[in-house]
C-alpha cells in the first residue's frame, strides 16, 4: 500500500471529535502496529494529528494553522506551542 494511502486509512479511522488510542487505532483499521506508527508520525509531522503518549486526536483547522505559522516563522516569536499549550518563551531561549 502506498505511503499516502496508508495515511488517509489511518487518518480516517480517527474519531473527528475526541482521541483514539494507538492500539484501539491499529483494531479499528486493521492494518500493522508499525505501519500504523510511521504513519501517525507523518500525520503530526503534517500538522493534521497531536500524539500525546498513546492517544491520538486530529488538529482542528485553527490548530494546524496555527501550528503552520509557529513552524515557518521566525524564530523570534515570543510564544512556543507545546503539546497544544501556548506558552511565553523564557529570556534564555
């Protein structure tokens, strides 16, 4: 299976509203826990999932844009995005 549709099956097999675990996603689209796992890590590569441990949650449109923003502006921004939590940059970073 190509790599692009091995992304949309598992990018679909996630809930829109709401997250899924990594093992609940594998049963749900029944495709291999490490194809599932590379996948997921183009996906937020992509800026269209959050993993947080196990759980996976897709971006809203704000999010991604955001997060797109974040990624291809300089890096002078006074904030950083952690795990979906704007936060102030300290003095030192």
């Amino acid at each position: 299976m190509r790599e692009e549709d091995l992304d949309w099956a598992v990018y679909r097999g996630i809930p829109e509203t709401g997250s899924i675990t990594v093992e609940d996603l594998v049963a749900v689209t029944g495709i291999e826990p490490g194809a599932v796992t590379a996948s997921l890590e183009r996906l937020e590569r992509y800026l269209l999932i959050r993993q947080a441990g196990e759980t996976v949650r897709l971006l809203s449109i704000q999010e991604s844009l955001i997060e797109c923003q974040c990624r291809h502006t300089n890096d002078d921004l006074p904030f950083v995005i952690e795990n979906g939590v704007i936060r102030a940059k300290g003095r030192g970073e």
